[in-house]
C-alpha cells in the first residue's frame, strides 16, 4: 500500500471547511446549515471520498465503500480519480480542454480541486505553473503531480493578483470560476495581463440553464409535490450563462461557449429516448469557454 499524504493531519482538521477550501462552497454557507455530508466529524478516509467525488464529477457527494480501495492520496488514488473524470460522461474534456494540443507551451492553472486536468497538460508536454490561494490544495496538486514523476511551478496567491509577468504565459486553464471569487471580472483582467499576445484561455464554470433549471421549469409542480427530490446539496450558487461568459470575457477574440457533462440517470423521463450527447448540449451542467488576447489592442 502506498504512504500516506504526509499533510492529512492540516486538511482533515475541519474536514467541512478544508473541502469548501478546496473546491469552493456549495449554496449553504453557515456550519448550522451546512448539508449534512459537509459536517463533521469525519474520519480521514470519508473525508478523502468526498474529495474523490467532487473532482470524479459524481453526482452522489460519497462513493460506496469498497474493500480494495486505493489508500487515499497515493498514486492509484489519483489515477482513478482520473479515470473516472475523464472516462465515458466526461470524454468531452480531453477534447474540450485540448490536453494534447500544448507541448512546449507555458500554461497557467487557475482554479480548486486536485489538479486532475493540469496534470494531462504536463503529460503531453507544456510547462504547467499551477497557482491558487489555498495551501492545503497546492499540496494535493503537488503531490497528484510529484506520484507521476511530473515536473510543475506551484505558486500559492490569489488569482486576482498573479506574481507573474505580464505577457509571460501561452495558455491559461481557469478551473471553478465561481468558487471563492467575489469579483470574477478582476480575475479575467489578470490572465489578460499574463497573457501573450494571440494567447488563449481555457475557461470552465458551472451552466445557469442545466438539466435543474429545465427540470423545475418544466415540471414546476415538483417543488410542492417532491421538493427534495433531485436537489444536489454541492450545487452551486453563482453560474453562468453563454451570454453572460461573452460579456464577461469581452475583451478576448474569436470567444466560443460549448455546453456539457450530463448523465442519463439525470434526463428526465419524457426526453428519455433522446441521445445524451445531444440532451448535454442543451441542459448539460458545465459551460467550456475558450477565447484568444488579441495580438493587437484597438
């Protein structure tokens, strides 16, 4: 079995704050409202699935149990965490994020979670600089990245205000736009700034009109006959529309939004018979946004 993640006694302290620390917070903020799979106390092994779960892309908060689990945090953890991710509802994302098209480029990762999509990017060849506010979240990255013999620049600082140089960075991969970011629009003028010239950027954020919103429009008898059902407690409370992602991104060029991630147990039973892959374009739960810095400002 592999060695334990040497930093898990500083992240399991406050399992609840240290996994809102890492991947954003849900809707419910205050500890006395928090869902209940956010409270504590947890022992270090569930709070190590609730992280699984969230960066797999799971709808369920916690995964089964099962007697052949990989010790969290070693490198088995990790490579099906990616599995997972990147496998089935989520083949979109190599593709999408182009993992295998920046070899020899400098690329900057902004954002939470454990760093699963940046890893990609190193494995196909760019110099990866992962940077985020959050200690106990660039130990995880560092650590998903150290397991595999994967070289990266990990730097702990606020995206809106990135130690680096302005028009040093190729392409920038903004994970998680919504979490723990009041101003986004501050954010977007930084990687502007570090930018080169023609550089492009890679935005990925939670959709406004997904599979919920439809579900309660359509079917708005649901909130008084069955108000719980279908409510996803890790849902978040800021997301985005494609106009809102184009206005926000205003200063970029050639700007294009595509909608996806969307599992068949979440169609709902009357669009049963359509293809997901389709259903995904129109109600899937993720908008990816990619645009170019404009060689020329005019």
């Amino acid at each position: 079995m592999a060695e334990s993640f040497p930093f898990k006694v500083r992240i399991w302290e406050n399992p609840g704050l240290a996994l809102q620390s890492i991947f954003g917070r849900p809707e419910v903020d205050s500890p006395e409202a928090r869902p209940e799979h956010l409270q504590g106390p947890h022992n270090p092994r569930e709070f190590a699935q609730r992280l699984y779960s969230l960066e797999a892309l799971q709808p369920a908060p916690v995964r089964q149990t099962k007697t052949d689990e990989p010790e969290p945090y070693s490198l088995q953890w990790f490579l099906d965490i990616e599995n997972e991710r990147h496998s089935k509802h989520g083949k979109w994302i190599p593709k999408l994020l182009e993992f295998a098209k920046h070899s020899g480029e400098k690329l900057l990762g902004v954002g939470h979670g454990l760093g699963t999509d940046w890893v990609q990017y190193a494995q196909n060849g760019a110099g990866v600089i992962v940077c985020t506010p959050v200690p106990a979240q660039l130990e995880l990255v560092r650590r998903n990245f150290e397991l595999r013999g994967l070289r990266g620049q990990f730097i702990q600082a606020e995206p809106t205000g990135l130690p680096l140089e302005a028009g040093s960075i190729d392409v920038v991969c903004i994970s998680s736009l919504h979490h723990g970011i009041d101003h986004p629009e501050q954010v977007i003028e930084e990687v502007h700034r570090v930018l080169k010239p023609g550089g492009k950027v890679l935005a990925v954020t939670p959709a406004y009109y997904d599979v919920d919103y439809w579900v309660r429009t359509l079917f708005f008898w649901n909130r008084w006959v069955r108000p719980h059902r279908g409510k996803n407690p890790l849902r978040c409370k800021r997301r985005y529309s494609g106009v809102q992602l184009r206005q926000m991104f205003a200063r970029f060029i050639d700007v294009r939004v595509r909608k996806r991630q969307l599992r068949r147990s979440e169609v709902p039973h009357v669009a049963k018979w359509i293809p997901v892959p389709i259903l995904a374009r129109l109600m899937g739960r993720v908008l990816v946004m990619k645009g170019f810095k404009p060689v020329k400002e005019g």
